[in-house]
C-alpha cells in the first residue's frame, strides 16, 4: 500500500509537482485539496497575487546627452506557475534587469523634452516591452511607472 499526503492549496495559490524531479504533467494544483506521494513527489507552492517591485535608481542617457537617474515600480502577476518555477531562478532580480535594459533603450532615443512631457506613453511602451519578454516566463506585466 503507498501512503499518500494530502496538503490544500489557498485561493491566490498554485502547487507545481514534481515526480522524482520532472514536471507532473497537467496545470498547476490548486485551489483545494490535492495528494502527493511523499517519497517520490515534492511540491513547490507560488503565489499568484499580485507584487510590486521597486526598481532603484539608475542613470540613463538621453539622445540630447543628459543624464538621467530614473526609478521605477513594477506590478506583475504570476500567471504560468509551471512555466515559471522551470524557467526563472530569480524573479525580483530577472525583472528589474529586464525593467532596466528596457528603460535605458527606450529612454535613448528619446530627447529630454520627450521624457518629461511624455511620462504615461513611455510607461505603457515600457509595459509592452516587458510583457513581450516576461510572458514567456509566465509573467503577466499588470503596470509600470517610472
């Protein structure tokens, strides 16, 4: 007779299951109950709420030359648990690399004029930009300030 463990998994929640360490097949467990064999399974939880992400300040340069130190928020969601926990080590440092790069490319070629008149526009190309790359790691860009 195998012994089976039961754990619940909460609303905002996913489990990920692993089988002697491959991928179950099949979507993520949860929300509720769900039974894993303890010798052979280990079960990772993610939280699938939405997060913040305070980018620090980095300095960009302009197209007319001026330098720039910028700041960022970003609010994301999990969206593909499997798909995360297999693709990404470190989500907080993989997105805020990713938040970086892509202001400092979108901000150079553009003026300083341009910059501030023209703040919700770079905003939402930046949230474009990274939603592109972020979902193909499961992550759904919800907004971005800068």
């Amino acid at each position: 007779m195998v012994a089976t463990r039961q754990k619940v998994v909460r609303e905002y929640e996913r489990a990920i299951v692993f089988r002697l360490g491959r991928l179950l097949p099949g979507k993520a467990r949860g929300p509720g109950l769900f039974f894993f064999l303890p010798c052979l399974d280990t079960y990772h939880k993610v939280d699938l709420s939405l997060k913040t992400l305070e980018i620090p300040f980095h300095q960009v340069v302009t197209k007319d030359m001026v330098t720039l130190e910028i700041d960022a928020v970003c609010y994301y969601r999990l969206e593909n648990a499997s798909l995360l926990l297999t693709t990404v080590s470190s989500i907080s440092s993989a997105i805020q690399l990713l938040v970086q790069t892509t202001t400092k490319f979108l901000l150079a070629h553009r003026a300083f004029s341009e910059v501030l008149l023209e703040r919700k526009s770079i905003s939402q190309e930046i949230k474009v930009a990274l939603d592109a790359v972020a979902g193909c790691w499961g992550i759904k860009m919800e907004r971005t300030e800068i």
